[in-house]
C-alpha cells in the first residue's frame, strides 16, 4: 500500500491533466450514460421566487458583465432569465459593462428569438444598450440619471422614439435588477453604487469563483438569492423548463402555441462537472495521502 | 467542402483553443503564438469600442453635436474632460509627463469620493446590522445567525494584532482561523467548478466543431499539432543534446 502511494506521489502532471480531460470529455460525448438528479439551493429558489413574484408589464434591468471565457458559466443563466422574464410578459432592459457584454447580450437574445417561443419585439418589450466604459461611475449614473449616459439603443435609434423608454429616468424606475456577473464591475458594485442607495430589489448570477464574495450579500439581503455557476444554472434552467411547460398547457398568451420548449446547457453540462469534481477528489486524496507516507519516510 | 467566414471563424477558434490547451504539455511555440494574439487582439478590441462606444459619442457628440450626431446637446464644459484627457497622453513625453498627474489625481480622488460612502454603507454597516441575531425566526436560522456572529468575532479577533494571541484570545483567534480556513476551502472549491466549467465550455465547442459541417475541424487541427509538436519536441531534444 505504501509503495502504492509513493508511486501516486510521482505521476506526471500531464498523466492528470489527460484523465481530468476525459472525466470531462466522456460524459459531454455520453450523456446518456450518466444522468445526476438536480437539487435546487435555497439560492436559486429565492431568485426564482423573486422573478415569479413580478408583474406584467414590470420593468427589469439586466445587467450583462462576462465575456467568452466565462461564457459556459454565466451565458445559460441569461438564457433561463429571459425565457422567464418573457413568458411573464415583463419589459427587458438591457446593458452592458464589459466590453464583450454586448457580444453575448445579442447571443442571447438571438437564442430566444431562434427559438421561437415568444412574440417580443426590439423597441417594444425589450431593448439593448451598447458598452459603457467606467465601471461603477456607469453604475452611479444609471442610479441617478439613466438618459444621462443612454441617449441611444444598440440600434442608434434615439430613446425618446422609443415606446419601452417611456417613465425610465433612474434604477428607481425598474421593478428589479438582475446582474449576470464574472467579475469588475459585477455584484458587489450593483449592490454598493445603484440597488443599496436607492432600495431597488436586485439578483445575480455570477461564476463559481465569485460567490463566496457575494454570498454575505446574500445572507444580508442585499441580493434577492443568487445563481451560483454551472450548477446555478443548471438549477434555474429545470425550474424555468418545468415553468414553460406547465404554462404551455395553460394556454399563457405570451407563449406561442406550436414552440418546443427545450432545457438548458447548463444542465446537460452538470454530469462532466460532477465526474470532474469526483476525478479532482480522488487526486487531493491520493495526493495527500502520498505525501503523508513520504514524510513519514523522511 | 464548404467554404465561408463562418467555418474561417470556426477554424481560427478551434486553432486558438488547442493552441492554449497545449500549454498543458509543456511551453510551446503554439501557445505562444496564441498568447501574443490574445493580448493584441484585446487591447485593440478594447481600444476601437472604448473609441466608438464612449469617446467619440460622450465626448465629441457633446463638443461637436452637428458632426458627431449622438443626441446631445452642446456642452462647452466638457472641454475639461478632453483637456485632461490629453494631460494623461503627456505621459508619453518625458519632459511634460507632470502634466499627466492632473488626470490622476483627478480620478483617484473622484473614485476615492463615490467609495468612501458606498463601502461604508453596503459592506460595513449593513453587514454589521445583519450580523445581528434574529430571534424572531425559526430555531435553524437563529443557528445560523449566531454561527455567523461567530466566525465574524472570531475571524476580527484573529486580525486584532494589538495584544498577544494567548489565553480567551489566542482561543478565539484560532476559531477564527478554523472559520477563514473554510472559507478558503470553499472559494478553491469554487474556483475548481468554475475552471472546469470554463474546459467544459471549450470542450464542447470542440466536439460541437468535429462535424463535417465545419470540415472536421477539431480532428484536423488536433492531428496536425500533436505531429507538429512532436517534431518540434524531438528536434529541441536533439539541439540541447548538441548543446
């Protein structure tokens, strides 16, 4: 057993990086081959609970702060949120504050429109803003005076000829604001310079490696629940394909007749995130068990 | 064989993926080349949107709002921001580059202004407030709010350098450590799912890119890596052998 350990103790690196490359590569070629029940977090059930909670006809800024590499992370949550946001027929508003942000809006929003599920219109029920650079001065001044900054939509028409824009001066005219975040600006900027000040109800989905930051705001209350990574996603992408299809049957008038509803990426994702996560746990504890015979050697 | 943007697109994402990924074998004349085109390809993305997205239509379209049409109206003190603006390029040139410390100071001062009271609020006193035990709710939450209470006392006192960590403080100082060492636990655990979630993200590109639709892109590229790179490998070999 000891000369085992010992042994783990010198497998080259690249021997671990392939077999964490295949944890992951097998069940995204073979997803049938293992399919992991999903809990939904108190977290996620919070942020559904909260979307649920509006009205039609209620304005929501999203806010959208990640780019490529983040993508496979955040890019499912929006997905989810507007799908949610339109089959309650609630007014989208869009802005960006990374550079990339605008990128992955129109991907996103491309993506609901491919799918055919709902009868939205640019101008009418939901509207794009281009990138604005400055971070948290952006933040501050769609706090205090949105047409300030956002003379423009994404497509150069002026927002005054814009029906959606009617009643929209400052983040107090939003029913709610969710922030899909990777980094800074993100969360803890929404929380400090727009939603705190001006007590307007806010929500996040963010990466992995940001939630042990954000979730004090969670526990305060400062963010209405969060959608913590893949695995957020993932939970919200289940509770919004249960939703879509249970209003399907109940004939909801925002929701076309003859649409498929289809679930998710996340949740197609989560089976290589566990194996990976199971692979990754073996290894720290061969790893460390290694290490403890070897010491014990000298 | 198709032929389009699209699939020249699909083609460069799939070189530049398995040029980064190769870093995993060992530095490469691959990921090198990725790497200088990822910073270049960034900074110029960033400079032409900062450019066209915030310079010349907050800027100009306010200075110059019959050339620059971006509906705003004039506004003459906006010549401040673009004076300043230039001050900062002074730092090019050694002998004015004083000048560039008006902008800083400027922003640093600005930036400090709107944080003081926003840190104060958001992350100190309504994290203290919340902090506070709710007796009110349920006996499950009243748990968690003392064990929060806790880690909060303890980690502050394992910061507080005033008086040595012995006695009723070392003890609680070294709760505190047990507290900031879960803490530390669960952001690398987060920090993993997000690292493969991001391999996931990639991975899948590159099983999505396999099909002949995008000419069997990732087979390709991959197949003719892996031989570049092992002549590459042997012939390195072979020359610090010589050496």
């Amino acid at each position: 057993m000891k000369r085992f350990f010992t042994i783990v103790g010198t497998i080259d690196r690249r021997i671990i990086f392939l077999l964490i490359g295949l944890s992951v590569l097998i069940p995204l070629i073979k997803p049938n081959w293992l399919e992991l029940p999903i809990k939904i977090d108190n977290n996620t059930q919070i942020v559904y609970d909260s979307i649920s909670g509006l009205q039609e006809g209620d304005k929501v800024l999203l806010s959208f702060e990640y780019g490529a590499s983040t993508k496979p992370e955040v890019h499912p949550m929006a997905v989810a949120l507007l799908k949610h946001l339109f089959a309650k027929g609630i007014k989208v508003y869009i802005v960006s504050l990374w550079p990339e942000g605008p990128i992955m809006a129109k991907l996103a929003m491309d993506e609901i429109i491919a799918s055919d599920l709902f009868n939205i219109e640019d101008g009418k029920d939901y509207i794009m803003f281009d990138y604005k650079v400055g971070g948290s001065i952006v933040i501050k001044n769609i706090s205090d005076d949105f047409r300030g900054i956002y003379k423009q939509d994404y497509n150069r028409i002026p927002i005054e000829q814009l029906q959606i824009m009617e009643g929209v001066y400052s983040v107090e005219d939003f029913d709610f604001v969710f922030d899909f975040s990777a980094g800074v600006p993100g969360n803890a900027e929404w929380v400090q310079y727009a939603c705190d000040p001006k007590d307007v109800p806010l929500s996040s989905g963010c990466t992995s490696i940001m939630v042990t930051d954000a979730i004090p705001y969670v526990e305060s209350g400062q963010l209405k629940g969060i959608l913590a990574g893949m695995p957020g996603a993932a939970e919200y992408e289940k509770m919004v394909y249960d939703y879509l299809t249970n209003e399907l049957t109940n004939n909801n008038e925002y929701i076309n007749e003859n649409a498929s509803i289809t679930k998710g990426k996340a949740f197609s994702r989560m089976s290589a995130q566990s194996v990976a996560h199971l692979v990754m746990v073996i290894f720290i504890l061969l790893g460390n068990l290694s290490y403890y015979y070897q010491r014990k050697r000298g | 064989m198709i032929l389009n943007l699209d699939i020249i697109g699909v083609w460069l994402s799939v070189l530049m993926t398995l040029c980064i990924l190769s870093y995993l074998y060992g530095d490469n004349p691959f990921y090198k080349i990725a790497e200088h085109i990822f910073v270049g390809v960034s900074a110029g993305y960033i400079f032409a949107l900062t450019w066209w997205d915030q310079i010349w239509p907050n800027l100009f379209g306010r200075l110059f709002p019959s050339y620059v049409d971006a509906g705003f109206d004039f506004s003459p003190s906006y010549i401040i921001p673009l004076i300043l603006g230039i001050f900062m390029l002074f730092r090019l040139i050694p002998s004015l580059s004083w000048l560039a410390r008006f902008p800083i100071a400027f922003i640093v001062g600005m930036a400090a202004g709107l944080k003081v009271y926003v840190y104060i609020n958001s992350n100190i006193l309504m994290q203290i407030q919340n902090s506070a035990i709710d007796f009110s709710k349920s006996g499950w939450e009243i748990f968690n709010h003392i064990l929060i209470l806790v880690g909060v006392i303890s980690a502050l006192v394992y910061f507080f350098f005033s008086k040595e960590h012995k006695g009723a403080i070392g003890t609680v100082s070294k709760i505190g450590i047990y507290f900031l060492m879960i803490k530390f636990g669960a952001s690398f655990g987060f920090a993993v799912m997000g690292r493969i979630s991001l391999l996931i993200g990639r991975f899948e590109d590159l099983i999505n890119y396999s099909s002949e639709q995008y000419n069997y892109a990732t087979p390709i590229i991959l197949i003719s890596m892996i031989i570049l790179l092992g002549i590459w490998s042997f012939q390195n070999n072979k020359s610090e052998k010589n050496n």
